[in-house]
C-alpha cells in the first residue's frame, strides 16, 4: 500500500511489483465493483489529455467509486483561485483521492504535502507521468513470461520535454532493464547518462539490439527554441518507418505513450503493423490505474 502515487522514483521495487500484480489478478478476476464504493475520485486536470484523463475515470468507476470531473474552463480556476485553494476547498467535500495533472513538476507532490486526501500524479511538467510507465511495465511483463530484467527498451525522441521516458527510465531498471534514449543531441542530451541510461544520436545504430522501442511523441508545445533541424529532417532521422522496423530483430515491440503525430515520430504503417503495443499499452491502463486507486491506502 502506498499513501501516494507521486513519482516513480519515490517507489521501491515490492511497490511497484504490488502494483504489477494487483493489475494482473484484475485484469484476470475482474474489478471488485465495491472496492471504492462510497468514495470520491477527483481529476484535476490543468492540461489536456485524452488516455489518461479518461482511463482514470473507468479505472474509478469500475471500483465503484464516484468520479468528480472538475473542468478548468468552468471551474473558479479561471478566476485565479489556486491549485492549492481548489484542492483544500474540494477536500472539504470528502474527497478520497485527487488525480492531477499540471504543467509545473511538482504540483501533485505539493498537494499531498498541504492536503489530507490521496494524490496520483497523472503528469506534472517535465517531471514525472508514473501511471503511463507502470501500464508500460506491465504491458512488457505480459508480453515477456512476467520478467523484465536483462531486457534492452530503446525510448527514441523528445527526451528532453519526456515525463513519460523519465518514468519508464526509473520503473524499467527498477525491473532490471536497460535503457537507451536516442535523438537529436538538442533533445536527447548526454546528461542523462547520469541517470543510467545509454544515450546515443543514430536512430539505426540504435536499433539493432533491442527488444522493444518506445516512440516519444514529439513536444511541439513545450519548444519554446528551434531545437530540431525541421520536421522533415526530424523524420528522416528519428523517426520509426518500414525501412527502420525491417531491420529490428523478429518480435521486437513497437509503443508509443500517445498522442502520435503520424507520420513525424512514427509512419501510419509502422502504427498500424504487427508488434505494435499502442492499443494494448492503452487498455492495460484501465487495470494498472485500477490497481494504483486500490493500493492508495
Ligand atoms: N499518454 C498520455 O498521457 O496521453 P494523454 O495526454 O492523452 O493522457
């Protein structure tokens, strides 16, 4: 059991194999339509989402629980009241837990600290989107007989804006994978070798002995400079496509977080092909996601 879900960095390993199996006995039995019958989920998003926004709402609804969609356009937000006053004031309500996404990292994790409720980070900034790398792991756990370690996960792209690759980075060795970010140098710095992974630029050299490659959607709205040559030439070097794929070994994996720009970090027919995992990785969502509303304590 855990108090928050706030970083996957912030987990130990049984935490996050608690999680992973409380998912798997769900996605087997079912979800208990009672476990969270009775309490309120709150989604305080400040940033668009489709998946996780809405695989939260089933995940909740699924336990029984009742699910609050707070939108920011109606909401007193607009009026300047704060993240930290939404929270306090919705709390008083009798709120069992608030899953947030905001654009400053640390938001949810400053929630927590002032407010006596469960909190899931369901994204925050450049921070952290640990719900997208636990449904990652498990949809590779399935995949691979249960065990991710001695597995190598290629993560290729926007590295740099990746709250996705940052979570995946941590949960992946934490289950005893390897890691190797590729992209533009502007995007996929060397810096993050101090974190463990391998970091190389050449997409193809990149390629050759992994068992999974986990395309990253690229971050238009967080580039504030010009840091890819243009979308052509981004395409052209990173970007996954049939002539890429046939050189990856038989059965290697193809994901992506979502949303994709077609085309750009990855072709429609590399998308839509076999070995692709998108659609799993999204409905595994709904049991992972189940699985952390349950382990809140
Ligand atoms: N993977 C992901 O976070 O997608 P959404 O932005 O649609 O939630």
């Amino acid at each position: 059991m855990i108090p928050h879900l706030l970083s996957i960095r912030e987990l130990s390993q049984g935490d996050v194999l608690d999680i992973l199996g409380r998912a798997c006995r769900l996605k087997r039995e079912g979800a208990p339509c009672t476990a969270l019958a009775g309490k309120v989920v709150v989604k305080l998003f400040y940033e668009p989402s489709t998946r996780t926004s809405c695989s939260f709402e089933v995940a909740a609804a699924g336990l029984g629980a009742h699910v609050l969609n707070w939108n920011i356009a109606n909401s007193s937000s607009i009026k300047g009241e704060s993240l930290l006053d939404t929270a306090r004031n919705l709390a008083a309500m009798g709120v069992f837990a608030f899953v947030i996404r905001h654009p400053n990292a640390g938001a949810p994790a400053r929630v927590a600290k002032h407010i006596g409720c469960a909190v899931v980070n369901a994204g925050d900034g450049r921070h952290e989107h640990p719900s997208q790398a636990l449904l990652d792991a498990f949809t590779l756990m399935e995949k691979w007989g249960g065990e991710l370690r001695g597995r190598r996960v290629l993560i290729v792209g926007d590295i740099l804006h990746s709250r996705v690759a940052r979570s995946n980075l941590y949960c992946l060795q934490l289950l005893g994978a390897k890691v190797r970010f590729c992209g533009p140098p502007t995007l996929a710095p060397k810096a993050f070798e101090a974190l463990g992974a391998e970091v190389c630029f050449d997409l193809d050299e990149a390629l050759k002995d992994v068992d999974a490659v986990m395309m990253l959607r690229l971050q238009k709205e967080r580039q504030q400079e010009a840091l890819i040559p243009s979308a052509q030439e981004y395409q052209r070097r990173w970007g996954l496509d049939l002539r890429r794929m046939s050189k990856l070994k038989e059965g290697t994996f193809v994901m992506h977080p979502g949303p994709v720009n077609r085309g750009l970090e990855i072709a429609s027919e590399v998308m839509d092909g076999p070995y692709n995992l998108i659609l799993e990785q999204v409905a595994n969502g709904v049991v992972v996601r189940q699985a952390i509303l349950e382990s809140l304590q």
